[in-house]
C-alpha cells in the first residue's frame, strides 16, 4: 500500500543511489540559478512548457563552456538536489510534487543526452570542414603554384597571418585591461588624488585606439573569408586603410608619452594611488602585469607585432602577386611610424623631466621650451647679479641658456621667464679668477656673446664651479659640430669652399663610384660599423679627416657616412618650406591630373627654387644615385630600393611625427622618380622651356609613360581596393586583382 502511495506521490526516482545531505556535492555557484528558479520553486515549474525549458537548459549550457564531463555531473548533481527537495518537502507538508516537476528533471536528463551526443559530433563535422578546406586550397595551389617552393612561400605568408590575427586579439584583451582595470576607476574619481586632467594626461586617447584596433581585427579576420582565399590578398590594402584613422591615432598617444611619464611620477608620490594600483596589477584584468609596462604596450605593438610581422608577409611576397604595390607602401608606413615611436619612448622619461623643468618656469607669454624633443635640462643655478640684474635665475639646456628672476627660494626653484640666449660655437666662458691671476676668488664668470660679454656673480665658490664646468662641456659639443649637424652652406665656409659640394659628400662618393663599390650587394641598405662610422664622423668634425682616411674605410661605413651627414643636416637638402609642395605634385600624377612630362616639369621648378648649395648638391647626388641603379642587377639596389634608404633623409617634414608617416610612400615615389629622370629635371630646372627628349630617348617624350612608371601611381591615399574579377580559366573565387 505505501509503495502505491509513494509511486502516485509522482516522487522522481534518483538516477544514483540517493545520498545523504552531507553527500551531495554543491552545484557551481553560476549554475544555482538552475535550481533555485526553475525547478525548486514548483509554482513556476508547472506553467512552464517543455520545449521551453528544453531551450533554456541548451543555452545555458552553451554559455557555461562546460565539458561534457562537467555536463554531466550538473545534471546528476541536480536530480540528487531535486530528489532530496521533493522528500524533504513530504516530510514537512505532506504535500504531492507536481508531476510537471518530474517530467521536467526527466526531460533535463534527455536533454543532457542531446547535447553529449552534439559535442561528440562536433569533431567529426570539423573534420569534415578541414577535409574540404584543404582540398579547396591544394586545387587553389595546384593551379597558381605548380612549384613546391611557391606553395611553401605562400603557406609561410598566410601563417604570418594567422599569427598577426592572434597578435591583435591578445592585444585587445591588453586594452580592456586598461579601459576597465584603470581607466574607467580613476575616471569615476574611485581613486583618491587623481583628478580628471591626470586621467587624460596618463591615458589620452586609449579607447580611441581600441576601437581602431577592433576595426583592424574585423578587417583581418575578413581576409580570411576572401574570395581569394587561401592567398589572403590585399593585405596591404587593408592596412593602408586602416592607418588612415589608426596611425593619427597613434600620433597622438605618443606625442603625450612624456607627459604620462611625468604625470606618473609625480602619481608615485600617492600611497592611495600605489594601492590601487597593486590591487589591479595583481587582479585577473591587471593580468600580473606592471602599469608602466601595460601602458607602454600600445606602443611597443606596432614596433614588435605588426611591424616584424608585416615584413615576414613582404619577404614572402613577389612584385608578380596580387596587391604587392600596395603591401609594399604599407610596410613602409608602418616601419616609418615604428621608428617614430621607438623615438619617443626612448626620449619620454628625458622629455618628461625636461617638462618638469618647464613648468618651473613662470611666464606671462607661451614658451616653447618643451617642444624640442632633444632638449634637456643640464645645470642650474642662483645667481647673485647677471649684470645689474639681482636675485637672478638660470637654467641650461643642451641648447639654451634661460634666466629669470628668482620667485621662489623652496627646494624646487621657480623663476619668472627673463629671456633665452642661444647657445653656438660663437660663445664662449671665461673665469676671471683664473686670467688674473688673484688669489682671491670673485665667484665671477664671464660669458662671450655675439651681443657682448655679459657677466655672472655666484653665490658660493661651488655652485660657480658646477655651473661653469657643465656650460664648457656644452659649448665645447658646439665647437665639435663643424660637418655633421651644421648647414650645407657652414660646412662649405669650414671646407674653404665658396660653392661645390662638402668633402664629406665629394670624397665618400668618389669612393663608393670605384667598380667593386657599385658591384657591391645592399649598397646602402646593409648597415656599417657604426664604431667606424663614429670615428670617420669625429675626424670630419675636428678637422683631422682626409681623403686618405675615406678611401681606407669599407665601403659599407662609407656609405653609412654619407646617409648620415644628409640625415643630421638641420634642414634637409630639400628645404621644409618646399615639403607641401612636393607631396601636392606628387598627388597630382598618383591622381592621373597631369602628364609625366608635366610631373617632371613639377619637379625640376621645385628644385629650381631650392636655395644654390643645395642645388650643386642635387645636381652631384641624384646622377650618382641613378649610376649606382644601373648595377642593380649585381649589387640587388633598385631605384625603389635607393629612394626608401634616402628619402627620410632628404626629404621630410618639419615636424617629423607618427601621422606624417603616411605620407613615406609618396616621399619614397618622389625620390625614386628624380634618380630615374634627373637628367630630364636637371634639363627643365636650368630651361624650363626646354622640349621633352624624342621618342626612343632613355627618357620618356612628351606624355608618356616611363618604364615601371604605372607601379609609382599607388597612392597611400587610395581607397578601398577595386577587386577585378578572376581571368576566366582561374580557380573560381580567386581574386587577381591589386
């Protein structure tokens, strides 16, 4: 009788052997709501229809990422729970269950069934997918790679790939760290001491580039959908669209570095903010990284991921592939912002501190004392009179000599801003103790200035000594610069030599135009001894070099040299007022509005206006560039080749940052095209009514085009790529196009 009872009670049966209370283990405490909302509370069960529950058990089961192993034991877990409810709920009421109830652990337990069974065929259908993946991409293969090398070249490119698209998800994952381990924290002012500007000066414009990143993942991840797939073209597209809006992005972050590393120093000072900052660094969204070193990943990803990982895509590409113009241009974009930014982490702490000094300074009208990025602070001191000035101030940069009035007497000095004195190889310091000869010291100094003398009265003896001895080291790096570093025109007047070029540049190119130099492979584009090229510089400076010593040296410190006098000349050869210009004429052929002739003509007036040293410069450089261009056969330098080595040198912006980085491949064009056609601009600078060479000439006539010119027309500033349909005959789906 009791057992009808108890089978009418709609009891469930336990799929195990029903435990004691002590033995039923705890369900995860993510997966309690199971229990306690949909199958405990027996009102809700019996409204609830089958196919609903059936539903809601699969997504949540697909939302808890759980093994099938783990699967399982939930859902004995849970019939023991449930099992154990029902008894318990007899035993104080005397109540029947539901059978909605029961029917609903029952249907819990097929469902659970289904779903092993789907993870079981999961593999099985991925398996499948592979098989036909890769019997697509062995046709695809077959068919454009009949060679075993090309299919290796293209399997390496595509591997650099997929290892570029994992690059960027991890790196997004850094940047939810920084959004949402600090950045949002300090912006709802949870951290005591950090106000909303220190918050802008430490993170700037981080959410803006991870949304920028997030559009480049969705970008790369599509390549793999590609109709041409597995080839994964227009890579190089894809980045050049995106640095449009990703590399500004990057301009701006790293033109603040600085100013986050001074901005965090001084936020070291706060025991609230160090807190705060451990307790992220050791969190999971710290990831137990430190916070200097999370921030700095931003920029340390572009030069370590996407740069190496780029030219590994390049290396295994030819000119002959789909799209190779415009990878090409983007590499050099990207390579060209790496440099900048390597550039302002390695100056950000010497920036930071000279900020920090700046700040010290009061002044009724803007400074500019912060904007040089080689400036630093070197010695400062208080001075009892500057002239018949009292109570005055100096501070010495690198490259300038501030005084002031002394405001404050405090541990961290403040001056009210006087005026600068530039420093040169003109001036010159003088201790007046030591010319006459007293035994009584003054503490006086005197400095030597275009302007006159001016003189110096220092408190002590020590600070004298201190101040004169960093303000000789400085001026005495000014008397060294007599070549590298100097204009064209000074270093002509300390060659002795009204016009022509500099010794520097007649002896190293006449060295490098010897037969075995122009034979030799990488010519400027395998680096020197920086050792050697150091001494050749510092015997060029202190007026030691010969010719003799030049044509002692290996070519490749030779060539070194020679790169680096254009490269620390204080204006290049093509002056910064004629940069916009340039580009302007370059984008006007890139754009099809006017003829080669007429590009060229472009040009050569651009040349025409450059100051006369300069000129005599283009007209010896740019013939010996284009004769090195001839042996590249032997010595593997194209014109392309030579303009990326010298184009940052010779022509560049005032105002050299990340975002001017996109314009490296038209400056590389411009460069290019003056090598292959410096006779024709060397022509129309000196007669720019003169007529274009006849048809036949090494140059192009009037109009046309010359060889290779249609490759020079691939602008960074193109659009989203045009993808020309496959020849009939191709494999179905591949793209062709560039």
């Amino acid at each position: 009788m009791m057992r009808k009872n108890k089978r009418k009670s709609g009891v469930a049966k336990p799929l195990q052997k029903n435990p004691t209370q002590e033995q039923v283990p705890a369900l995860p405490q993510r997966s309690a709501f199971l229990t306690n909302t949909t199958f405990a509370n027996h009102s809700s069960s019996r409204s609830m229809h089958f196919h609903q529950c059936r539903i809601m058990l699969i997504d949540t089961l697909k939302a808890l990422s759980l093994t099938p192993g783990q699967i399982g034991d939930v859902f004995m877990t849970l019939d023991s729970v449930l099992t154990q409810a029902q008894h318990e709920k007899l035993k104080r009421a005397d109540t029947r269950v539901s059978k909605e109830a029961t029917e609903a652990v029952a249907h819990a337990n097929l469902t659970s069934a289904m779903y092993l069974k789907y993870i079981k065929d999961v593999p099985q259908i991925v398996a499948v997918q592979a098989l036909a993946r890769g019997r697509k991409a062995r046709a695809w293969y077959s068919y454009h790679c009949p060679e075993r090398s090309e299919v290796i070249r293209f399997k390496e490119r595509n591997a650099a790939l997929n290892k570029l698209i994992k690059y960027e998800r991890d790196y997004q994952s850094v940047l939810v760290s920084i959004i949402d381990g600090y950045l949002k924290p300090m912006r709802s002012q949870e951290v005591k001491g950090v106000n909303l500007q220190m918050v802008i000066d430490i993170f700037c414009n981080i959410e803006a580039i991870f949304a920028e990143h997030q559009n480049l993942l969705k970008r790369l991840e599509s390549l793999l959908d590609d109709p041409g797939w597995p080839f994964a073209l227009f890579i190089g597209d894809c980045f050049l669209t995106v640095s449009q809006t990703l590399l500004p992005a990057y301009g701006s972050y790293t033109e603040n570095s600085h100013v986050q590393t001074a901005t965090l120093n001084e936020l070291e000072q706060n025991s609230a903010f160090n807190a705060f900052v451990e307790s992220i660094e050791s969190s999971s969204l710290g990831q137990d990284i430190p916070f200097r070193t999370i921030l700095n990943m931003p920029l340390n990803h572009v030069s370590n991921r996407i740069k190496p990982t780029l030219e590994t895509i390049l290396s295994h590409s030819k000119p002959s592939d789909p799209g190779f113009g415009a990878l090409e241009n983007a590499v050099e974009v990207i390579q060209k912002a790496a440099e900048h930014i390597i550039e302002a982490m390695g100056c950000a702490q010497q920036r930071a501190d000279l900020m920090k000094a700046v700040r010290r300074i009061q002044s009724d009208t803007p400074i500019s004392l912060s904007s040089s990025r080689s400036r630093a602070l070197v010695a400062e001191a208080a001075f009892s009179k500057v002239d018949s000035a009292k109570g005055s101030y100096g501070m010495l940069f690198n490259d300038v000599l501030v005084l002031g009035e002394q405001i404050s007497h405090d541990a961290d000095h403040v001056m009210k801003y006087g005026r600068e004195l530039e420093l040169s190889s003109q001036i010159s310091v003088e201790d007046p103790d030591a010319s006459s000869g007293k035994k009584k010291e003054t503490k006086a100094m005197v400095l030597n200035t275009p302007g006159g003398a001016m003189q110096f009265a220092f408190k002590n003896q020590k600070e004298k000594a201190g101040f004169m001895e960093e303000l000789k080291k400085v001026l005495e790096s000014f008397q060294r610069r007599k070549v590298f570093g100097n204009s064209i025109g000074h270093v002509l007047a300390v060659d002795g030599r009204e016009k022509g070029v500099p010794l520097v540049v007649e002896w190293t190119m006449a060295r490098l135009r010897e037969p075995v130099a122009l034979e030799l492979e990488g010519l400027f584009r395998i680096a020197g001894s920086q050792k050697n090229i150091a001494l050749l510089k510092t015997h060029f400076d202190t007026g030691k070099a010969s010719k003799a010593d030049v044509d002692a040296a290996e070519y490749h410190d030779v060539a070194g040299l020679l790169k680096l006098f254009f490269r620390e000349l204080p204006e290049p050869l093509f002056p910064y007022e004629v940069f916009e210009e340039l580009i302007r004429v370059q984008r006007e052929v890139e754009y099809d509005t006017v003829s080669y002739d007429e590009y060229l003509r472009n040009l050569a007036s651009v040349v025409a206006r450059i100051p006369e040293s300069h000129q005599e410069l283009f007209r010896q450089l740019f013939p010996f560039l284009a004769l090195v261009a001839e042996h590249e056969s032997v010595n593997k330098m194209t014109t392309k080749n030579i303009a990326v080595v010298f184009a940052p040198n010779l022509v560049r912006p005032k105002n050299d940052t990340v975002e001017t980085a996109l314009l490296s491949p038209q400056i590389t064009n411009v460069v290019k095209n003056m090598i292959e056609a410096c006779d024709r601009i060397l022509l129309y600078a000196k007669d720019p009514s003169a007529p274009a060479p006849a048809a036949g000439a090494s140059s192009a006539a009037d109009g046309s085009e010359a060889p290779g010119w249609s490759n020079a027309r691939k602008s960074i500033l193109a659009a989203e790529p045009v993808r020309r349909e496959a020849p009939r005959g191709a494999a179905r789906g591949v793209a062709l196009g560039s």
